[in-house]
C-alpha cells in the first residue's frame, strides 16, 4: 500500500520568508482529491485554506447494503420540533455531567 500526497503548491506565505508547503492531504488512491484549491487566508493567518472534493465510490457488487437506509423525507419533523420545544433544555443540560451523558 502506498499513500498519495495531493498538496503540489506552498500553503503558507510569509512576508520575508520563502513560501512553504505545510499542509498536506494523504489518501491511498490518485482520484480521491479532486479540484484542489488556494483560498484566501481565514483572518490575519500566513496559511492559505485549501479547498478539495473528495472523490468517493460505491460499488454494490463489492460492497453489498446490509442495512436499511431511512428516507428522511418522510420524517414528522414539525412532531419532531413540538416534543424538542416541550424539553426544559437549561436544566436538562445542566444535570448532565461527561460521566453520564
């Protein structure tokens, strides 16, 4: 097994100093990274972001469904927002605890 690197251009660009490439997406297949993009800096940062699409593939003959997929289309969810609405949620909340959640 072999690993791709996709990152080919410098993600960080600093005034004064050479451009250097920090950021990199590893997948095991070529096509799994596809439209690779440069954009603007989040804020003041010296990093670029890097947008992608992330290339996937089903194949039902290698990979059988053995579960039943919901239709989320056909879900109640005014039912769904009436019973969350009825749920005293600051003190439901703060009884919890990381231990019992």
């Amino acid at each position: 097994m072999y690993l791709m690197q996709h990152v080919d251009r410098a993600t960080r660009m600093r005034e004064g100093y050479a451009p250097s490439m920090l950021d990199l997406i590893f997948t095991n297949e070529e096509y799994m990274v596809d439209n690779l993009e440069n954009v603007a800096p989040l804020d003041s940062s010296d990093y670029v972001s890097l947008l992608w699409d992330f290339v996937t593939y089903f194949d039902p003959k290698v990979y059988p469904v053995e579960h039943k997929v919901r239709n989320v289309r056909k879900s109640d969810y005014k039912s769904m927002r009436s019973d969350l609405q009825k749920i005293e949620w600051n003190t439901a909340l703060n009884k919890s605890t990381i231990d019992n959640m």
